[in-house]
C-alpha cells in the first residue's frame, strides 16, 4: 500500500464526524455537566489505552522470540496493533468534539478539558515510542540472523540488507543458509518482518497526524483565544487609566479644596486688617487730632439775651470790665504817654512817560 494511498485513507478515518445527529448530539442536552462527563469517559478511554499498550508489548515479545515462525504469534501482535489504534482514533475524535465547544474555554471544564487532552497526546507518544523500539529490536534480530548465515559481511552490507524494503538481500541469504532447507518458512518469516517494519512506520505516521489534528484544532481556537485574552488586557489596561484618571481627579479636587481654604483665610484676612485700620483711625487718631484744636471750655453759660442786652463779649471766668476805646499796642498797658496816634499818609503817584 503506498503512502498516499494510506494518508488518504487515515484522512478519512479520522475525519470528524458532523457536530449533530439528527439532533441527538449528547451536548444538545441541556446538561451542564456534560463536557465534564465526556471529559470522564475519555480518562476511562485513556486507562484502556494504556493497558491495551502493555498487552501490546507482550505480544512484540512473543513474536521476537517465536523462532518457529508460528502465524498465530504474529496475528495476535496485529490483532492489537489493530484495537490500540482503533482506540486512538476513537478518543482523538471525542477530544476534538469536545475542544469545538464553547463551553469547553469556561473556567468550569478548562482544565479538566486541557488535561484530557494532555493526557492523550501522552499516550499518543508513548505508543510511537513502542512501535519504535519493536522496529529497532526487529532490526537487531536480523542483523544477527544474518550475520549467522554470513559471518563474513560487513556492517554496510548488514545495514543495507535489513533496511532493503523488499528484503531480497536478506531473503536470499537466509535461504543460502537454511541447512533443512524450509524456503517456505524463511520466505513467510521474512514477509511477516517486512509487513511488521511497513505496519510500525504507517502507525507512526498515523499517530503523528492524529497529533497533528489536535495541535491544529488548537491552533483554530487560538486566534479566538487571543483575542479574548487581548480584550481582557484592554479591560484591565482601561481600568488602570480610569484608577489613574480617578486619582488625578481626586487629588485635584483635594487642592482645589485647599486652595478656596486658603483664598477664603486670604479673604478674611484682608478684611480683619481694614477693620482694624478703621478702628485705628477712629478711636485714636481722630481723637487725638481733636484734642490738640481745643483752646479753651466755656464753663458758664451765657444766654443770647444777656450777650445781646450787654453789647459786649467776655471770655469765660473773667468779668467784664469798660474799656475806653484807645488804640494800644498789644502786650502793653495803655497809657496817655503811650497812645498811639494814627496819622493819615498821602501818597503822591509820580507819571512816568515813555
């Protein structure tokens, strides 16, 4: 079978298969826990798996040491062969139905999804790393075989005619060297070992694009994944600015506050000291200005009808006396020798011509 053939044939087994059947899909159900359950079978799944594997091992072993080239040793290892992968197949597609549903990203069925998953690629690579091992021991096995018929050969020779994919080299040689002459049980021992080699290199390629399935579904959700996660940065890279933006705000208002304080003390202030400048003004300055334009304080008073009748003006606390209406000097008593006469002067005015 060539290898196009067989890739397409793995192509359409392991196809999914449509989401819904005829509505009876078991996620239809309005059942919250239903990824959680199918997540469950898929761990049983997983268990069979893993023993299906160590009873696959027990008949590699039996068919290494079957020297007789018994049918039924090499039936039994394809046997297994056969159920193991059916097995892969079957959980690989669960998974993949699984993972498609939105449900699965929830916070809820998340990490029982993901370890499922986990555990299965586990096992995926546990089985090429049998069919591995079962291919090199296969190779060991005959290159013994044949050095035993020719002792003589070298490595080169061995390697070449062990890995010849008809095996002819190797055929031949066993033939020349079978002693009782059984070229029919050479000829089926060598077409079983050459079947053996191409089934482990078509199940390794199997299970590398079963893998490959599961990476890529991955894959085909990530951008989604990363979508969600990039908007939920926005959120949280918002939500830092409007705390940033709310303290700034914050703290302005707090020195607005402080500044309308400190206007308003400013204020105040300003008013308290025109206040006292004011009541300064008042009740000293002003006071002590009137206090010096004092002269003197009328102690007796004197009616209108007295100043009138007399004709005369006294000053308080004196009497009054007649006085003869003599010109005097002031500061000086007057006195006949001392009067002082007033004599008219007339000015004569001179004209001057130009």
């Amino acid at each position: 079978m060539g290898r196009d053939e067989y890739a397409n044939r793995v192509a359409q087994n392991v196809e999914m298969e449509p989401l819904t059947k005829n509505g009876s899909d078991e996620f239809n159900r309005q059942d919250p826990n239903a990824i959680l359950n199918a997540c469950r079978e898929i761990d049983r799944g997983i268990d069979e798996i893993k023993a299906s594997l160590a009873t696959l091992q027990s008949a590699q072993r039996n068919y290494l040491n079957d020297a007789s080239g018994n049918p039924g040793a090499y039936q039994q290892l394809e046997q297994m062969n056969t159920s193991t992968m059916a097995l892969y197949r079957n959980l690989v597609g669960k998974v993949k139905n699984i993972k498609q549903k939105p449900e699965s990203g929830s916070p809820r069925n998340a990490p029982q999804v993901g370890k499922v998953d986990r555990m299965l690629k586990t096992t995926i690579n546990e089985y090429q790393q049998v069919d591995r091992d079962f291919r090199k021991k296969l190779d060991d096995q005959a290159a013994r075989q044949y050095r035993i018929v020719r002792p003589e050969a070298t490595e080169e020779e061995v390697r070449e005619a062990i890995q010849e994919p008809n095996q002819q080299m190797f055929a031949q040689a066993l033939m020349q060297g079978n002693r009782r002459g059984q070229a029919v049980d050479v000829q089926d021992a060598v077409r079983q070992r050459s079947e053996a080699i191409r089934k482990i290199e078509s199940q390794i390629i199997e299970l590398a694009e079963l893998f490959q399935d599961m990476d890529n579904l991955v894959m085909q959700q990530e951008a989604a994944v990363v979508n969600i996660e990039q908007k939920g940065e926005e959120v949280v890279e918002n939500m830092d600015k409007g705390t940033e933006q709310i303290g700034v705000a914050i703290q302005s208002a707090r020195n607005a506050r402080k500044w309308k304080w400190w206007c308003l003390g400013i204020v105040v202030l300003i008013i308290a000291i025109i206040v006292i400048v004011i009541l300064i003004y008042k009740f000293v300055i002003q006071n002590n200005g009137s206090s010096k334009r004092k002269r003197f304080v009328l102690t007796d008073i004197i009616s209108a009808d007295q100043i009138s009748a007399a004709g005369h003006r006294v000053i308080s606390g004196q009497a009054w006396t007649p006085t003869s209406g003599k010109m005097v000097v002031p500061g000086a008593s007057w006195s006949p020798e001392t009067e002082t006469v007033g004599k008219a002067v007339v000015r004569k005015m001179k004209t001057f011509q130009a």
